[in-house]
C-alpha cells in the first residue's frame, strides 16, 4: 500500500509541473501582442491677401539712324530692343484663384516732340518657374503668355500674360532675349525728328485669370 501511495504523489507532481508550464505560456502569449490606434494631425496654412508681386525690368531699344522712305512704300522703320527684358510673377497668395497681367504703352515723348506712329510689338513666349516644382506639377499649373502689339498713346490695358484659376501660384518668370526670337520691336513712321524718346509702360497685376 505504501508504495501506491508514493507513486500516486509523483503523478500529481508532474502534473502539475505540466500544467503550470502551460500557464507561463499563454501567458506570455498575451504579453507580446501588439497594439495599434490612430491620430490626427492638423495644419492650418492661411492665406495672403497681398500675395502677389510684380517686377519689371526697362526696356531699351537699338540706336537707329534716320533713313527715307523706300520706294516700296513702306511707311514703317523698326528697331529692336538692345537688351533682355525680364518680368517676375510671385503668386504667394494661397488663393488659386489665378491672376492677370497687363500692361499699356504711354507716349514716346521728348519735350513737345512726340514719335509718330509709335508701336511695340511683343512676341509670344514660355514663362519659366523660379519655385521648385515636379514637372508635372509646372505643366498643369504653367501660365499663359500672349503675342500682343502695344500702340503707344492707348488708354486702356492689354493682358500680356494669364493664370487661370488653380494655375500660376508660386514665382514665375518671363523672359525676353534681344538676340533670339522673343525680341520686341519698336515700330514707327518714317519722316519723325531726330531724338531721344521715353515712355512709361504701365503694369497691372491683379487677382483672377482676366480683367
């Protein structure tokens, strides 16, 4: 009887030397689950109600010297400018609301003396991005740059250059070579006096893709 007994105590010891190494590893089953949730950031970037800027270098035309008029009949004699011209478009607005820029040709005077027939002629050209952008990017939201003809003396402005709505945000800029196609020429009548003749050219930059 007394050996029953011991050998049913060595079962009930390995039993529970089983059975407590079960418990350890569920438990650390549970342990080392993982955990996960969610949060939200926010950011808040507010507009500009005197974002945009405009800058516009001078303009300079080659010296020409008095000519007659030809026998073709001709009544015009141009000229060319002398040196690059640049114009920069900064949009830091945050609108996306696009923008218009125009521009008007006052009058080639000296003193009394005025050139007749006064006339700049604007080729088209490609505005460039100062801000870095994907090209993709410059490609949806590039803008427009017209061919216009400036005549001198007109009051009202001629759009030069447009961004429609979601377009033309960041810094732009469009640029004039004197030696390439994109030169403007200063038209005029044959017959005006010898001088040295000066202009303002007006630029408006406003909110919006048109006037």
């Amino acid at each position: 009887m007394k050996k029953n007994n011991k050998q049913l105590f060595v079962r009930k010891i390995l039993f529970f030397i089983l059975t407590s190494s079960l418990l350890v590893v569920s438990f650390s089953s549970r342990a080392f689950a993982a955990l996960s949730d969610t949060s939200t950031t926010n950011f808040e970037l507010l507009k500009n109600d005197n974002g945009l800027e405009l800058e516009a270098s001078n303009v300079v035309f080659d010296q020409k010297a008095i000519e007659k008029m030809p026998a073709n009949g001709a009544t015009l004699a141009k000229t060319k400018m002398s040196v690059p011209i640049e114009l920069k478009i900064n949009d830091f607005s945050g609108k996306g609301t696009g923008w218009n820029l125009s521009v008007k040709l006052d009058k080639l005077l000296e003193g009394q003396k005025e050139l007749k027939g006064a006339k700049i002629i604007i080729p088209a050209t490609t505005a460039t991005p100062v801000s870095s952008f994907e090209a993709s990017i410059i490609a949806s939201i590039k803008p427009d740059v017209s061919a216009i003809n400036l005549i001198a003396g007109t009051t009202g402005m001629t759009t030069l250059a447009k961004a429609d709505v979601g377009k033309g945000y960041g810094e732009w800029k469009i640029n004039y070579n004197n030696s390439d196609a994109t030169a403007w020429q200063l038209e005029y009548l044959y017959g005006n006096l010898a001088d040295n003749y000066t202009a303002n050219l007006t630029y408006q930059l406003k909110d919006g893709p048109t006037l």
